[in-house]
C-alpha cells in the first residue's frame, strides 16, 4: 500500500497509524539530507580547485551556485507545494538532485559539476514543504515538534555534512565525498516515495510565472552581491548598480503580488505585524548566526604562524562543528516543550540573546581550543531555539494551506541574511588584512564579533517588540481542532 493509498483510508485504521509513525522521520531525513548535501561545497572547496586546476574564486561557486539556486527555487517549491500535487513535486524535486548528485560524481568538465551542484541546491526548497506535510497529516502536537525538528535540522545539516565529506575527500578523493551525497538522496528519494501522502482534497496552487523569474532576477543578483566581496572593493560603481538593479527587481516583485489573483508568496499575510516582525528577526538574526559560524570556522584552520589560530585541517575543522549539530539538536527537542509555558517571541529574544552570548564567549576567549568548542556549543543552542520557535511564530496566523509558502519566505529571508553573514565577516577581515600578510590581525575577529552582539542585540530587541505587540492567542500548530481562526478544523483552507 501506498501512502497516498494509506492516507484515503477511514481515520483511526492500523494503515494510518503505520503510516503516521513512518511519516515523522521520513520528513527529518529528507530535510536534514537536503541541508547536508547543499553543505558539501564548503569543505570540497580547495579539493575542487585543485582536481579540475580552476581558482578558488571559480571552485568556490560550488556552493554558492547551491545557495542560489535554492533561494530561487524555494517560493516557487513552496507555493506548488501549498496545492494538490505536493507528493509529485516533492518527488520530482527529489529526482533533480539526485540527477544533480550523478553529475557531481561523473568525470565531467567543471561546467557539468557546477550544473550538478545547482541541481543539487533545489532540494534546499523542500524544508517548507516537509513543514506543510507535517501540519496536515499529523494530530496537532505532534506536528508542533516536528515542524520545530524539521526546521533545526535544516540548520543543523551543516554540522553533519562538513566533516563526512571532508573525510571522504581526504581519504577518497573529491568524487568519493560527492558520491555520498549521491547516495544519500537517492535513499531520500525512496523514503520520500514510499511515506509522503497526497495533499488534502480542494487545494489549488497557481505559479505566477512573471513573478517568479522577476523574484528570481532580485534574489540572484542580491546573493551574488553578498557573494562576491571583492566586486565591492574593486569595481565599487559596479556594485552599486547592481545592488539598485536587486532593489527595484524585488520592489516590482512585491507591487506585482499585490495586484496579481495568483501571488507566489501572499505579501499581504507577510505584512501581518506577527509574520513581519518575525521574517525581520529572522533576517538580522540570520546575519549575526551564520557571521559567528564563520568566524569560528575560519579562525580554527588558520594557521600557528598568523600568531594565533588552531592550524587545523579540513577535517579537523569539521569535528568542530559538532558541538554546534548536537547542542542546536538538543534545543530543538526542548523547544516545543518551553513553547507551551513560554510565548514565540519570547522564546526568539531568549535565543537571541543565547547567540550573542556565543559572540561575546568568542570575542573574549579563544586561546585554546575548548573555548572555541564552548562558543561553537552556544551557537548551537541559541540557533537550534530561535529555528524551533521560528515557524510557531509564523504560523500562528498562518492558514494550514499557505504553511509550504509562508515558510518558504521565511527560508528566503534566512538564506538572504545568512549569505549577508558571511560577506560582512569576510569584508571585515578583509579589512584587518594588513597588504603584506596573508590573514588578518587578531584584533580584526573581535571587531566582526561585537558587530554580531550588535546584530543579536537588534534581533532581541525585535522579537521583544513583537512579544509585546502580540495579543495572548494559541498557536495553530498546536491549538485544539475545532477552534475558529487558530488553524483548527474550522478553519477554511483557501
């Protein structure tokens, strides 16, 4: 019996139970494969340039063409997931990256492998569908922690993926480490075929097409800004128009899907006060998350002979991150279970504040390598709450239908400030960079710092106003079925 089959059977049936139990971690595999193998370029980086004798500017594409294409890929994923046939896009995306996966393995040209690793950045846009599966076709509460455990291993991902392809690469080779994500996604793809149910009857999903590529247009040209630093410093004019260009690409995007029938994301559930302000606490917060885990990363594999850092390998590297994977999946457990004493917004502030507590660790100890452990543990922690606590905000003011494309945005707006992240850490150590040497002062890590306890302080203050400005309600995803306007059985998907 199929899922699809599974789910058309009369409720309370020992198929739909087999299925329910079946479904939870299908749903958290196929996130947390996504996020890893969207991870990969980032230890393959120096291996790529070296085996097809490309530069580290051009081997470094292989994961911002992944990043690209999965934020352009997203809202268009999310709003066909939000209609009838969400199984079959799910399916299908899930067969482009293992089409992208083969062409990473295969003896092909670079082109071939950046085409590969664009396929394999699509998958990334399944998160907010594997939300909006949870949200239909799991009992109430359930689907609370899940959703909050989907959305933290997205993140978590990373942790797991950077150390299994930087020892494969080590050990194997480039193909062997990108042969993993191969396999990976192709058992995702069969669990996904085998547990994912059809949608609920009576939804409708509609692509608007122009709206699509005109978002497409802003989101690349904002990411390939955020990519490349050294356009800003070299070609400064370039830049600048180009960064205007984004501007009114994305504002011709918003003005479009306010008067078009078939929005690609509804920008007028967007402007809700609890929806915006917690995209905004997602956006500032993102940059000072993925600022600090670079500045981390970084420090560790420079070299004794800088006058500080670790020196550390590719590989080594990678086990760094674990405290961070564990801790952030540790918090993502508790989450849920704070969510039913502590309000959302709250629990954002909280997480916040756990984060530039991270920063505030990195920036006064990291002598030796415990306390960097230390500090990439926070880091975990805060950002392991903050994604948990994130789509509990969203949605509760969320229809059940929209769950795929509210999330969706969310994920945009999280990529945005992630890739945001890194280019200010790298522009700031660009800018202690004396002419002569090769990595920067030490003093130049503890200035991006305090700018991430200023970007986790403005995220604090954030959620803390949109604690205050929220009226006491329940949150759909965990509100009693039934109750009018929480997202209940009463409630008309649209």
């Amino acid at each position: 019996m199929t899922a699809a089959e599974a789910h058309d059977q009369p409720t309370g049936t020992a198929p739909i139970r087999s299925e329910a139990r079946l479904l939870v971690p299908a749903l958290i595999f196929v996130a947390l494969v996504v996020a890893a193998v969207a991870s990969l370029g980032t230890p393959l980086i120096t291996s790529v340039a070296t085996t097809f004798h490309v530069s580290l500017d051009s081997a470094q594409w292989t994961l911002t063409i992944a990043l690209l294409s999965g934020a352009v890929a997203t809202p268009v994923l999310g709003r066909l997931g939000a209609g009838p046939h969400r199984r079959t896009t799910i399916l299908a995306t899930l067969a482009i990256v293992v089409v992208g996966g083969a062409l990473t393995v295969l003896p092909l040209p670079f082109a071939w492998l950046l085409a590969g690793r664009a396929a394999q950045g699509v998958g990334l846009g399944l998160t907010a569908l594997m939300m909006g599966v949870a949200r239909d076709h799991l009992p109430e509460e359930r689907s609370a922690a899940t959703i909050a455990l989907i959305s933290v291993v997205s993140i978590i991902g990373a942790g797991v993926g950077y150390p299994l392809a930087a020892l494969l690469a080590e050990f194997g080779g480039l193909r062997a480490a990108y042969g993993l994500g191969l396999l990976v996604t192709a058992i995702a793809f069969v669990t996904a075929w085998r547990s994912m149910p059809a949608a609920p009857e009576g939804r409708s999903a509609h692509v608007n097409v122009p709206g699509a590529l005109v978002l497409a247009g802003g989101l690349l040209l904002v990411l390939f800004l955020a990519g490349e630093r050294t356009l800003w410093s070299r070609h400064l004019a370039v830049a600048v128009a180009l960064a205007v260009a984004a501007v009114l690409l994305l504002c011709v995007w918003a003005v479009s899907e306010l008067r078009t029938g078939t929005p690609l994301v509804d920008v007028r559930a967007v402007r809700h006060p609890a929806v915006a302000g917690a995209n905004i606490a997602m956006f500032i917060g993102g940059i000072g998350m993925y600022l600090l885990l670079t500045l981390i990363t970084r420090y560790a594999q420079t070299p004794h002979s800088a006058g500080y850092g670790f020196g550390l390998t590719t590989f080594v590297a990678g086990l760094v991150l674990i405290p961070f994977s564990v801790l952030g999946f540790v918090a993502g457990k508790l989450t849920p279970r704070v969510r039913k004493w502590v309000d959302g917004p709250l629990l954002l502030a909280g997480s916040a504040a756990i984060v530039g507590g991270g920063f505030v660790l990195f920036a006064a100890a990291r002598s030796n390598l415990a306390e960097l452990l230390a500090a990439m543990g926070v880091l975990g922690f805060g950002v392991g709450s903050f994604t948990a606590a994130m789509p509990g905000v969203i949605l509760a003011v969320t229809p059940r239908s929209e769950t795929s494309s509210a999330m969706s945005f969310n994920y945009v707006v999280r990529s945005v400030g992630y890739s945001l992240g890194s280019a200010i850490g790298g522009l700031v150590l660009a800018a202690g960079t004396d002419t002569d040497r090769l990595f920067p002062d030490d003093d130049a890590y503890t200035t991006a710092a305090l700018i991430g306890v200023a970007a986790m302080a403005i995220t604090t203050l954030a959620a803390l106003a949109l604690a205050r400005r929220r009226s006491p309600q329940t949150d759909p995803v965990t509100a009693p079925a039934g109750v009018p306007g929480l997202g209940g059985a009463s409630r008309t998907d649209s």
